[in-house]
C-alpha cells in the first residue's frame, strides 16, 4: 500500500569517461565528444537526443519542473544536453556536474524500481564505453563524496506538519550525522508548503542497496512521526483541520487567479485533506496538479508565452479543469 505521505522517489548515477577532463562545462570540444560517445553507445535504446543550447527556456524549466532532469545534476546550457526516453524509464543528462547522469523518478515509496532503471541504462552503457573507476574509490567523480557507486537517492515528502514544528532543527541535525541530507525545494521556501526531499549526503563507502535503504529508514522516521503530529490534530483540533483543508479545497475548485505561490500553499492543505480523507479528492488527483500548474507547463498548455494575470489566470482555469470545477451550491 501506497505511503500517501511520500510524493516519488528519484535515483541518479553519476559517470565520468577516464580520458576527458571530468568539467566540461567551460570545453565545448569536451563536451562534444561525451555527447558524441554517450549518443553511439546508446544508439538503437529509444533515446532522443536534445541539445540545452537548442532548446527553448520554457522547454528546460518544464523539464526541470516534472523532474526529468534532477535538480541536483546542473546542467550548463551552452555545452549540456539531455537524451530523453521514448518509454519515459530514465533519461541521460550529459556534461553537467558529471560527463553522464542517468535518472529515473517513479512515484511514491519506489527507490529500488527507479534504480533498477537507471541500472539498465548504466548497463547498457557499460557494454560500449568504459568509465574512469578506481578499485578502492569506485566511480571516480569531480566531488569526492560522490565517489563509490555514484548513486544519488532521493524522495520528496510531505509533511506540512513536522515542518513547522520546533523538533525540525534537532532532526535535520541528526540526520546530518547518519549522512542523509535534506532539501527544501525553491517551490517550498521557509518550509510554508510542507515539501522536503531526502537524499544521500555521500555515495563513499556504501553499496547502491545500502543508500537506498539509508535515505528509505531516515523518510520512514519522518513519516512516522508527522503521522503522530496528524493524529494529535484530528484529536485536538479536528474542526479547525478540516475547516482549513476545506477553505483550501473550495479556492482551488473555483479561483479565477491563481498565483504559484497561492497554488503551493493550496496544494499542500488540499493534500494533507486529501490523505486524511477529509475531502472528497484522492492524493494522486492533487499530485497531478503538479507540474501541471507551474509556469512552463501552463505556458506548453496555452501555446503562449503568458506573464502576470494571464499566467495566473491560466493557472487557475487549469486547476478548475484538472481537479473538476464543481458548481457553487
């Protein structure tokens, strides 16, 4: 069964060619021989091949926004590129923070299937190229702590109520010591929509099935005790919860402007209604709205580079449509 509170799960392989300066962000010529290679390699897989430097703004920031490209792999647009799967499994981003980075994100609690995707991609490429590895060291990287296996774990959760409670600081500092870190997302900012992703501080000294199962236990611990924070709500102030998610529900079924920041503060009580069955929505349907409504999506959408109200009022209207706009009664 579903962990409602986890959002999905992302796993990345960072790998570098041994014979070509592992930043190749500054070296168009670099750059273009592990576009080169990588491309022949994975030739005949089902991989489309896209250049940063060719592809609109709006295109990147909509890749950026439905996580096919993680946010920790930084791509520069002059010299990156990213080849993307005709299946949707995982996609390969070139000559950012390393020569090669395979990703793949599933939803929900998925860790193990997501890096079963990326290790077919990894396999595949392994068979055709040879990337610069050390016996002791393991995949050798620009960053050391990402040494090793290369891996970079990660989930998204939802906890809008251990977020904003006094416990947090005690807990990032504790799972800083286990060597998990956490991350706000910039949708997120000062925790106010309740979003966290969990990932691994290091890949140094550790099997692919030991990260997973690090950052897996630190998100369990995390859930369980936004769980307690969850019940002792319903128990304390139930009116005054399900008053809240309500109100949030109704702005979304029916608002004509809708600015993103208005959306995630929304979203995150519709979805924390939602997964305590206060309202009559399911959690995948609210999941949806995302990425939906953010900027290069409703862009995409309306076939029109929108700005300000328009923008917003497009947002709106997409959220009216994708949730069911009910009539007021």
């Amino acid at each position: 069964m579903r962990d409602v509170l986890i959002v999905h799960s992302q796993v990345s392989l960072m790998r570098n060619y041994p014979d070509i300066p592992f930043d190749t962000r500054q070296n168009p010529e670099d750059a273009a021989r592990v576009i080169s290679r990588t491309r022949s390699a994975l030739q005949g897989r089902g991989f489309a091949l896209h250049l940063l430097r060719d592809m609109s703004q709006d295109r990147h920031m909509a890749l950026l926004e439905a996580g096919q490209i993680p946010l920790w792999v930084r791509n520069d647009r002059g010299t990156s590129a990213v080849m993307l799967p005709l299946d949707g499994s995982a996609c390969v981003t070139l000559c950012g923070t390393a020569h090669v980075a395979i990703a793949a994100k599933r939803p929900g609690s998925a860790l193990p299937e997501a890096a079963e995707a990326c290790f077919a991609i990894d396999d595949a490429l392994s068979r055709r190229v040879s990337f610069a590895f050390d016996e002791e060291l393991g995949y050798l990287q620009g960053q050391y702590g990402q040494m090793g296996t290369g891996m970079n774990a990660g989930m998204r959760v939802h906890l809008p109520l251990l977020l904003r409670s006094p416990q947090m600081e005690e807990i990032r500092k504790e799972a800083q010591r286990a060597g998990v870190q956490f991350f706000v997302p910039s949708a997120g900012k000062k925790n106010e929509f309740g979003i966290l992703d969990v990932m691994n501080a290091s890949a140094l000294g550790m099997t692919e099935s030991e990260i997973c199962q690090l950052v897996s236990n630190q998100v369990q611990k995390l859930c369980d005790m936004e769980r307690e924070l969850r019940q002792k709500a319903l128990r304390d102030a139930p009116l005054a919860l399900e008053d809240k998610v309500w109100r949030a529900y109704g702005l979304l079924q029916t608002a004509r402007v809708l600015g993103q920041e208005e959306f995630w503060r929304l979203w995150s009580d519709v979805r924390l209604g939602a997964a305590l069955e206060l309202l009559p929505v399911a959690v995948d349907k609210v999941d949806g709205l995302v990425p939906e409504a953010l900027v290069a999506h409703l862009r995409s959408y309306a076939e029109e580079a929108l700005t300000g109200e328009d923008l917003d009022a497009c947002r709106a209207a997409r959220v009216r449509e994708l949730l069911g706009e009910k009539p007021l009664l």
